[in-house]
C-alpha cells in the first residue's frame, strides 16, 4: 500500500504543480524537489527496514535472530515436498491426487473463526512488536 501511494502521490501533486504553476522554471524546481522529498522519503523507509532486520539478526533471543530464515526454511521444504510429490504422481498419480483432496478437504474443515483468531493474533503480535521497537528506539 504504501508502494502504491508513494507511486500516485507524487504524479498527482505534479499535475496540481502544473496548473497552479505556470511559469516553466518554477515548476521545473517544484518537481525537482517534490522528487527529491520522495527519494529521501523512500530512503528512510528503506534504512528503517533494514534496521528492523538488522536488529532481528542481532538479537541475543535465538527465536528472534531465527525467526526469519526458520520461515524461508519451511517454505523451501514446503517447495521441495511439492517437487517430490510430482515425482511420486509420475509412478502413483491416484495417490497423489487423494493426498492434495485430503489436505484441501482438512484445511477447508478448520472453522473460519479459528482462521480470523489466528490472523488477528498474528496481526495482534506484530503490532505490538512494532509498537515495542519504536518505543526501544525512542
């Protein structure tokens, strides 16, 4: 979303620029410098990430410092689980198609209530961990 703002805003405030301005050289320097906010915006949502990340990888909590990559882990095996199976359909393609139905058909019987509560404990715990590191860094 915030990709998405930083992409219209600045096309919009230069068509308003170009109408309130008329003179060429004003409105030159008006969007040089609308331009030039932008960057140093994005600059500073970049470097505010990559602080995040950096102090995640830090962190004397091996939980915290392996959160990230223990995701990416999960989600290779995940990959590679999917990759094996298509080998196994190629000798057992009626099993395999059972196994996909059975983990469709169980992930469709979780209750939706049980699929909104984790994702606003999810939600829930990442922004309070957010609201923890800016309270840190204040």
């Amino acid at each position: 979303m915030t990709a998405l703002l930083s992409a219209v805003i600045p096309d919009i405030v230069g068509k308003v620029l170009d109408r309130v301005l008329p003179d060429p050289a004003v409105r030159e320097r008006a969007n040089q410098e609308l331009l030039r906010l932008t960057q140093e915006g994005e600059r500073a949502e970049t470097r505010t990430q990559l602080s995040a990340i950096l102090a995640e990888a830090q962190s004397a909590d091996r939980w915290t410092a392996r959160a990230r990559p223990a995701f990416l882990y999960v989600m290779y095996a995940v990959i590679l689980l999917c990759f094996g199976g298509g080998v196994i359909g190629i000798w057992w393609p009626a099993q395999v198609a059972t196994a996909a139905q059975n983990i469709a058909n169980l992930l469709a019987a979780i209750p939706d209530s049980l699929w909104w509560l984790f994702g606003t404990g999810y939600l829930g715990y990442t922004g309070a961990r957010s609201l923890e590191k800016l309270k840190a860094k204040n």
